[in-house]
C-alpha cells in the first residue's frame, strides 16, 4: 500500500492514499511506525511529493498517539525507532521522559539526539555522555562543553581516552598547558592505566623515549593491548617492531596477524618472506589465508612463486584466493619498473614450470591461470 503512494499511475496513487488514511488509528500505530524508514526512502525518490500525507502519519504518531509511543519506544527496530526519535526530538519540552528514553537507548544515533537538548541536561546526565561508550557522544558532549570556565580540566581527563578524535582534541585545549603529553602518557602506562589511549597517546606524541615502557606490554594477556602496543611500537622502535613481528607472524589471534602482516609487507626482508612460506607449509588454513594475504601485499617478483603455489594448493578456497591475489598481481606487473635480482627470476621461472604443469594435470580451473605469467619472467 505505501510503494503504491508514489505509484506512476494516479488513479493508483489516489487509491493508496485512501487506503493509508484507513490504517491511521491505534490498532495499527506500530505497523505504521516500522514501516516508516518506507516513507523516508520514497520522498528520496521524489515520484511524487509525499511529505503531505508523511506529515499527516507522522504527526498522528508522535502526537495523537504520544503517550503510547513512549511506552513502547524500545521495542521497535533499529531504524524506525532512529527515525521516530528524530520526529519526537523535534518536539521535546524540559524534564520530557523522551529525553530519558534517548539517553539510555543502545543506539549510539538516539543518544545523540539528547546533545541538541543539552541546554535541558543535568549535571548527572552531561556525565552520563561524557562516559558514553560511543566516541562520538563523548566527543559531541565535550564540544557542547568547550565554552565552560574550568573547561581544561575537563579535556585533561580525556587526554588517554580510546578515541583518537578526543585525545587529539583534549590536546588542542590543552595547549597552552604545561602538560608534556608524552610523559604524561608514560605516567599512565607505569601506573596501568588507561593503557590502550596512553599506548595510542605515546605514539601520537613521538614518545620515542618511552618505547621501553611500550615493549612490557607486548606481552599483555590482552590482545588489545597487546596489538596497540605494537601499533605504537611501529611509530617509535622500528626494529622492536620488526622483532616482535617476526616473533609473532604466525600469532593465532587474526587481528594481531593482519596488523604484522601490514607491517611486515611495507619492510619485507628475506628472513621474513622465508619463514613466511615456512608457515604456509604448515598446511593451517587460516595461516595459509594470512601468508597469502602477505605475499600479496609484497607483490613484485619476490611474491609471484608464492602466489603460483597457492593456485595448486589441495584447498579449493586457498586456490581461489591465490587465484584472485594472481589477478591482482597481473594488473601491478605492468607498473613494475624494477628490475628483478637473479635469483628471484630463476625462483619464479622454476615455480612456473612445476605449477603450470600441474594445472594441466589437475585442471584446478577452466582455464590454466598461469597462462601468461611466463611472458613477465623473461
């Protein structure tokens, strides 16, 4: 019925604008309300002008009905219950329990909507933000306070906080201060606390001082922790980093696995690219993945053996993703200007040969996928 308000025909479009005036009494609110984000995406069409009637629904919904809607305000789903408060924010009058229900929503987007009432805040409500697990709260909250006396002291308690939007914010208030950020960062971490935005502060900080400080948490039980000390340790020890990457190049925690293979792929010694296909032969699927994913951040011709070898693999996935790392290797080769070392052209032609025959033994795929790969060899 509501598709057929922005219908082409306008016979149609006046029969469904009947027919929606029909549903617009109380045993109906809630389909009305979850069918809002419909209403939305047809004025967006612009078909035809809907925002009379969507006026008219809206309005029998977040007026008439008011009391009712608050009531069951957090049974709705996600998108029509963001777009039922932005209606009713529009409407707030001070001490109203919508303002209450924004400010305990799950949604990040509706306690938003509270900062546009923040004239309408209490002391107990402003830090209830200013403590929001959304950065983005915290930071709107922390703009809506900037032009407060004592402000500064404010900012100094978000100087480590998670968000680097806020740390750097905290820090432009702070200025002026005589707060020297990178020992008050090393501060927090000798004392354990707020380490994850002290790690992150040290490195926004070129604390390079205090990389020891950073080492003692590379081996945090936390994986957080521990993958934001390297983070920060990539910044301010190179060589630490490198260590600690090569240590851990083949860590069972992927996301500390996908932050060394970042790392390693812009600094890809021999040492490493060995142990790597070292670690491919272990026959793991999810280290496969990540070698893989490594070789083909490398590329150039000391990547393109491994990526051939990944094509044979016994995993059908693993020979899809060698397939399309392959693909993406094709379309780089034309832009490398280099001139590949001896060995790693003999390497290549040697991998070449072995892999191109077994593709025509196996018949992995349609069609041989190292046809051509010769010609970027010679």
């Amino acid at each position: 019925m509501i598709y057929r308000l922005a219908d082409w025909v306008v016979p149609v479009r006046q029969a469904a604008l009947s027919g929606i005036n029909n549903y617009k009494t109380t045993d109906y609110i809630d389909s009305l309300i979850e069918n809002l984000p419909i209403f939305e995406w047809l004025q967006k069409v612009e078909r035809t002008d809907l925002s009379g009637i969507y006026q008219d629904v809206v309005e029998f919904i977040t007026s008439t009905n008011r009391t009712y809607v608050v009531g069951n305000f957090i049974k709705y789903h996600d998108k029509p219950r963001i777009l039922l408060a932005r209606h009713i924010s529009s409407s707030l009058s001070d001490n109203s329990p919508e303002l209450k229900l924004f400010l305990t929503d799950k949604h990040f987007l509706i306690r938003n909507l509270a900062i546009n009432h923040f004239d309408k805040l209490g002391q107990a409500e402003i830090k209830h933000l200013l403590n929001d697990k959304s950065a983005n709260v915290r930071l709107q909250t922390l703009y809506c306070l900037k032009d407060q006396n004592g402000f500064e002291t404010t900012a100094e308690k978000f100087l480590a906080d998670n968000s680097a939007a806020i740390r750097l914010f905290a820090r432009f208030t702070l200025k002026q201060s005589s707060i020297n950020f990178a020992e008050f960062y090393n501060d927090n971490l000798q004392s354990n606390y707020l380490v994850i935005g002290s790690l992150s502060g040290l490195a926004e900080t070129k604390g390079k001082k205090f990389s020891e400080i950073v080492k003692s948490y590379l081996n945090d039980k936390k994986i957080r922790v521990k993958k934001t000390a390297f983070l920060t340790l990539c910044k301010l020890d190179e060589e630490s980093a490198y260590d600690f990457a090569y240590a851990n190049l083949d860590s069972p925690y992927l996301g500390l696995r996908n932050v060394i293979i970042e790392f390693l792929s812009h600094i890809p010694r021999q040492e490493a690219l060995t142990k790597a296909r070292s670690i491919y032969e272990t026959c793991n699927y999810d280290l496969k993945k990540s070698m893989l994913k490594l070789f083909n951040k490398v590329g150039g011709w000391t990547a393109i053996p491994d990526l051939m070898i990944g094509t044979i693999d016994e995993n059908e996935n693993i020979r899809q993703l060698a397939f399309d790392y392959l693909q993406i290797w094709r379309t780089r080769a034309v832009r490398l200007v280099s001139t590949p070392k001896q060995g790693d052209i003999e390497r290549a032609n040697q991998i070449f040969r072995f892999a191109f025959e077994m593709h025509a033994e196996k018949k992995y795929f349609n069609q041989n996928p190292l046809i051509g790969i010769d010609f970027y060899l010679r």
